[in-house]
C-alpha cells in the first residue's frame, strides 16, 4: 500500500505523481476489481461513506466469491481511511484501491493509494473495473501554460506552440512572394503592387492558422510573441490579421536570424525574458547556470551520480538537477544464499523485477529488501542538509545535455570540494 496525500508543488512532487500515474497504469485487476473514487472539494466524507456501504451491500450479489471478497475488501480499505477526513480537501479527493495479482490466482493482495490533486476534481465518481481509471488525473497533469510563437519572413512562416515545457510546431507555411523585379517605370509599379497583395494573402493565411491554433486555449494562453529577420514581422503585428483577442496578448518583437524550426528554437533563447514564467525557460536558466559556472568555476559545480552522491554526504550540494528520464533506483538488497546485504545504484528495471540481482559474493539471487527511484533517494539525501532539488526534463537542449554529457545528475556546490 502506498499513498500520497499531499498536492504536488514542487518538482520533485510532480515527477512523483507522475510515476504514480505510470505505475498505476500497469497495474491490472483479474476482473472488475479495481475501484477508482474521484470526491470533489467539499463534499462531505460521511456521504462518501454511505455512498460506499451501499456498494459494500450491491457487492454481495457478485457471483464470483474471489471477486466478490476482493471488491468489498477494496471497499472496506477506502472507508477506514475515509474515516480520517471530515470533508474532502480544497482540490477534493482521488482514491485507487483494489486487489492487485502478485503471481497467479488467489496471490492477491489490497493496494491503496489517496491523492490530493493537483488541480480540483469537478464531478463525484465511483468506478469498478480491471483497469484504473486515470483520464481525469492525468489531464490534470498535463502542462497547459500555453504560449503562441509565429516567425515570419517574405518567405515564409513557423506558427508554433509552447507549452509547459515542449515545443510543438503547428504549421510551416511559404508565400510563393517572387523576388525582387529589375524592369521600370509602369512595369515595375504593378509588380510591386503584385507584390505586396501576395504578402497580404501571405500574412492573412499566416494569422488564420495562428488564430486556429492559439484561440482554443482560452485563457490558457499567456501571450504571442513575434519573431523574425526584417521588418516582417512588423508588418504582420501591426496589420489586422491576428484576431482582436491574440493581438492584447502579444508579449513583443523578437530579431532572430533564421526561420522555421530553427527560427522557433531561436526566438525561445532570445524569448527568455518574455517567458520567464514558463517551467521552459525555468529549466533553461537552471541549466544555464550550471554550464555557466563549469566553465567559469568549475570547482563550483560537479556532475555524475557518485560525485553528486559524496556533495550531498559532505553538504556541499546547494542545487542539484536530476533529469526525469534518468532511469536510476537505489535498492537495499540481500543475497539469499549468503545473507550479504548491499546497497546499489541500479536501473529503474530491477525494481520492476525485469532484471534479477546477482549477489558479488556468491553469484546468488539478491532479494530487494526496499527500493525508491534516485529522484526520490536524492530528495530525502537533500532535504537533510537543505539542498534544493529540481527535476529537468528532456524538452530543451540543455535538457538533453544534462540526461545525455553530464549522466543525468549534477549539482551547484555551496563550496569548493575536491571531489573528481
């Protein structure tokens, strides 16, 4: 049985609840065994529990008797827990209980889990199934700070979103905008006005798109910023093609040399004072920060899991970045056979029992007697010396520098150690 009862605030939270979700996902009843309880803000316990008394009784016309004991133990487990609230807290209640199969027939055992969402729940549910019935948590979790970024030149357009922490591109498009005519006088004036009509039909299909894209996130979306090389983008901000709405949240006009994807990824680096509110451009700064002072001061920072392991066991580790993706558990084992007991740094599969231990000693099985992702192993190491922890993901390059050059791990030192 597992729990978490409060509602996630920092990153270390939301990277938790997230693996929840992921385990809970693979987690399978043998029938309609599994029972997912959503209770919006407010609303009373003592009715919640009734509510569940009365699926205890409906329960007892289960024909199958494994079935039957199963569900209304789940049942059972979720009122004595119940017990401990009086009403649901300020973003309600979700609960996942049932009887989760550890081999074949009759192994099953009552897993529990109660969540403080992070967002609040709308509706009362109660659902019996052989799967949990997660939508609703995960669209909670879903990053849903929304900016629109448009790079445009004469040739062509980028309409793109940021969300949270990832870069989607919408739509490319080309303006078909001839170059520059040599000829004068009569020739050369309709040309121009050939021109300019072309980059008006250019500029309205660019605003159309954006409009489309960006409108459906409501007040969701936090600003637009408009990015190119020229005055383009000039021409397009200050033109009525952008609906009314789009055009107050235009943030501001960023130079930038190139266009398309390249042109995205670009305005966001030059962006960065414009989107400073985004979890994107937080992760940038963090990394940044980092990179800064490998290069300045390198004997301010470290990196790799075992010199960030001896920082945090001395206290030097002020701010350490672990990437999502890392993939790493630490586990407390013990050798059958010989009883050797060791701790190790191992792939998150062990824990998942898709990969046995073999103890160093005699070549036996190691039995995991506790194990925990190294996110949440390093979380519990910082909160005892006051080291802050952030999670990083994968969606920017310093991201993808921090998983794929430095392994995953580094740390902003509080002082100089001698630690490579």
């Amino acid at each position: 049985m597992a729990e978490v009862l409060s509602k996630p605030r920092t990153s270390v939270e939301k990277y938790r609840l997230k693996k929840l979700i992921e385990e809970l996902e693979r987690k399978t009843g043998r029938g309609t065994e599994l029972i997912s309880l959503y209770i919006p803000p407010g609303r009373p316990i003592s009715d919640v529990i009734a509510a569940l008394r009365e699926e205890h009784g409906t329960a007892a016309n289960i024909k199958s008797k494994q079935t039957r004991k199963n569900v209304q133990d789940a049942l059972e487990s979720i009122m004595q827990r119940l017990k401990y609230f009086k009403k649901a807290p300020e973003t309600g209640l979700i609960v996942f209980c049932g009887a989760i199969p550890r081999a074949g027939p009759g192994t099953e055992k009552i897993e529990c889990y109660m969540i403080v969402p992070p967002e609040p729940v709308s509706f009362y549910l109660y659902r019996c199934d052989s799967k949990f019935y997660l939508e609703p948590l995960k669209e909670m979790i879903r990053e849903k700070e929304t900016y629109g970024i448009i790079v445009i030149d004469r040739n062509e357009a980028t309409v793109a979103l940021l969300k949270g922490k990832n870069i989607e591109i919408v739509k490319t498009l080309t303006s078909g905008i001839p170059g520059k005519h040599e000829k004068g006088g009569q020739s050369q004036r309709r040309f121009a006005r050939i021109i300019e009509q072309l980059a008006h039909e250019f500029y309205k299909r660019v605003g159309e798109h954006a409009n489309k894209a960006f409108l459906e996130f409501g007040e969701n979306l936090k600003g637009v910023i408009i990015g190119g090389p020229g005055p383009t983008k000039e021409d397009f901000a200050k033109g009525d093609y952008l609906d009314y709405r789009l055009k107050r949240k235009v943030l501001g006009l960023v130079d930038i040399g190139y266009t398309g994807e390249e042109g995205v990824f670009e305005l966001m680096w030059k962006a960065q004072d414009l989107i400073s509110e985004s979890r994107y451009a937080e992760e940038r700064r963090l990394m940044q920060k980092f990179l800064y002072l490998l290069a300045k001061n390198p004997e301010m920072v470290t990196y790799g899991i075992n010199e960030v392991l001896q920082a945090l066991k001395h206290g030097a580790a002020g701010l350490i970045l672990i990437s999502e993706e890392i993939g790493k558990a630490y586990v407390i084992a013990r050798c059958k056979a010989c009883k050797l007991k060791i701790e190790k740094i191992v792939d998150e599969k062990v824990i998942a029992r898709e990969e046995p231990l073999k103890c160093p000693k005699c070549g036996g099985i190691l039995e995991i007697v506790e194990a925990k992702t190294l996110v949440d192993y390093i979380a519990e190491k910082a909160e005892k010396t006051g080291a802050k922890v952030e999670v990083l993901s994968t969606a920017t390059v310093e991201g993808n520098q921090l998983l794929n050059v430095f392994g995953g791990l580094a740390a902003i030192l509080r002082f100089k150690m001698s630690l490579r």
